[in-house]
C-alpha cells in the first residue's frame, strides 16, 4: 500500500505503508542509532514525535521484547528507508512490522531518509503527516501540520501509581516523568531499593518515604510545559537529600532554580554523541535523545555550573549545583548504546548517597 509523508514545508516523499495504516500527525525527528531500535520505540520520550531512523536498513534482528523499555511504543510513528520482514537473530521474538501493526503504530519505508534528514538538519524539526489516502489535499492539510503541538506529554506515559523495586541498600525515590526501564534497573543492581513515583507526586509525599536519594527521569516534550512539576522541585532541591536527574529531570531542575531552556534546531538524538566532562577534559561517548537544551548563558553560578559539554555544538549537557549535592546530566548514562562510558555516574550517585546527610 503507498503512503505518503507530507511535511509543513510543502515537502511530500511517497513510500509505502508498514504498520498501521491510520494517518498521523506529528513532530518529525530523527535518530542516528544504527541498532537500539526498539529501544527507541520504546523509550516514552518520544511521545508526540514520529521518529526517523537514518541508519538504512531497520528490524533486521527482529524484536526481543525483554529489551523494551517500558511497557508499549511511544512515538506517534516510525519512518524508515528499508524494513527487515525476515530477522535472524537467536533472540528475536517477532518482526518490526508485527509490532508495529500490535500498538497501532503507522509509518512509512522506502523513502529517502538521507534527503529527509538533510531537510530537517537545514530547516529544524517540523511537523509532518503520514497518510495512505492518495488523495490527500496540501490545501486542508498544511494549516493542521503548522498548528500541530506535542502539548503536555508527560502525563500521558508516567506510571499511574506508585511501585517498589526491593532491595537492602539505600532507599531511591525515583519521579516518573517518562522513565527508561534501565534508570531505576541501574540502580537495582547497586542494590537499591527504588520507590517509582508518578510525575505528579507531591514533593511531601516523597520526602515522607525518608529517601537517601532522589532521582529525576527522562521524559517527553517541552519543559516548560510542566509548571506544577518545577514547583515541585524546588521542594526537592531544598530538602537536601541528594539528587541525580537526567534529561528533562536536568532541564526541570535547572527551570527550577531560576534558569531558562530553549528549543534546539533540531535536537540530539542517537547513541554516538561525544560530551566532555569539564571537571578532567575526558570525553565520554553517549547516547541521547532531547530536543531542548539548558541555556548556560542565562545561569547564575551561585546556584549551578556547567559540567558537561557537547564536543560537536557546544550546547550543555550537565550541571553541578553550586553547594549542594545535586547533579543533572541532559545525556542517558543508562541506556548502554555500545559503549558504557557515563555508567560511573550512578556510582557518583551512590558515593553521594554514603555520605552523611
């Protein structure tokens, strides 16, 4: 069946339809992972964007569902140049495009996904419809794409209530504002007992569980689309129990003391991205996926410096809090894309966590 992606710009690029056949709006972005794809279909941060692999060919080792990471795919659609219908791999369960037609997910293949990424490097992120209707109309649909908005996203895939990870070391209070399985598993495996809470929680009610550390999660969307939450940390920030927050945790942190965020051009998404630790000049391999950075322009030192850098543009990617035991990183020292360089970071948390409060 064809299918078509019509992007804001008038761009349209004809392929054909894998998955669910449904039409679909939504941001459109791009990942440079060549493997880990089910982690990224899996990863809640992508909720509200349909996700374009750029590597050339997806599924060829099928889909293990041990490896998601969480419960469901998130992204709003899956866009690739060629999809594997015979896996082989000694693990795989099922195909990618079962998976994809399991949870309604469309998407489109053969398409040029080199042109699409060039565009969206050019131009920034934009908004995008994927449809099967031969039909369609620019007209009509144009105005529906540039009006098109993620909104408020991390309601929709924090967990619904409270859970216990059992363990005998130090009590970890993580905030769900999208989490990665491998987050509180990491700590798990260091022994901690891990309480998950859901993004709403009130700070008091964390703070009641005496945790000897706090953790704050990835997530989807725009940062400052969470207000209620940001009041929420700065009761976090002030209660002293040590802090360790990744990705849209780090923005909300930083939004919470009183710095600002800004959308990239068109994000950092993938496994092979290169940050450099200010505090020794060692350069870390990473894997990420954001598309709102901290401005470090706009941050007092008195409350935070920056830690980390990325080495291709700049932009920060972590903070130290000036005082207090706190760090964020924007990268996924969890997600294990290869390499496990940052995994030392959850053992800065822990050695954090020893020390008397």
């Amino acid at each position: 069946m064809k299918a078509f992606l019509i992007l804001e710009d008038g761009t349209v690029f004809e392929g054909t339809s894998i998955g669910s056949s449904r039409e679909v709006i939504s941001e459109i972005v791009f990942n440079t992972s060549m493997t880990g794809y089910l982690e990224v279909l899996t990863d809640p941060s992508y909720a509200g964007q349909a996700v374009v692999m750029t590597y050339p060919l997806i599924g060829n080792y099928g889909i293990c569902y041990e490896d998601m990471e969480s419960d469901r795919p998130w992204p709003d659609a899956f866009i690739v140049r060629e999809l594997s219908r015979q896996p082989s791999n000694f693990r795989s369960e099922d195909t990618i495009q079962n998976f994809l037609l399991k949870y309604d997910i469309p998407g489109i293949a053969g398409i040029d996904t080199r042109a699409l990424t060039k565009i969206l490097r050019e131009k920034g992120t934009m908004n995008g419809c994927i449809t099967t209707d031969e039909n369609y109309s620019l007209t009509e649909l144009l105005p529906r794409l540039h009006s098109y908005t993620t909104g408020k996203v991390v309601e929709k895939v924090t967990c619904g209530a409270p859970y216990v990870l059992p363990g005998e070391g130090k009590k970890v209070a993580l905030l769900d504002l999208g989490a990665k399985r491998n987050i509180a598993r990491s700590l798990n495996q260091r022994g901690c007992q891990v309480t998950v809470y859901p993004a709403g929680t009130p700070a008091e009610e964390i703070l009641s569980g005496n945790p000897d550390g706090i953790m704050l999660s990835n997530g989807p969307g725009d940062p400052k689309e969470c207000m209620e939450i940001i009041e929420e940390i700065k009761k976090l920030y002030d209660s002293d129990v040590p802090i360790f927050a990744i990705c849209l945790g780090h923005q909300l942190m930083a939004l919470a003391k009183g710095a600002d965020t800004y959308k990239m051009k068109y994000g950092h998404r993938g496994g092979n991205h290169p940050v450099r630790d200010l505090s020794t000049g060692r350069v870390y391999i990473s894997s990420q996926n954001h598309g709102y950075v901290v401005d470090v322009e706009k941050l007092d030192p008195s409350v935070a410096v920056p830690a980390f850098e990325n080495v291709n543009d700049g932009t920060n990617e972590g903070l130290a809090y000036t005082g207090k035991k706190i760090f964020t990183v924007q990268f996924h020292p969890e997600a294990c894309p290869g390499p496990q360089d940052s995994g030392y970071l959850f053992d800065r948390f822990m050695n954090m966590m020893e020390v008397d409060q």
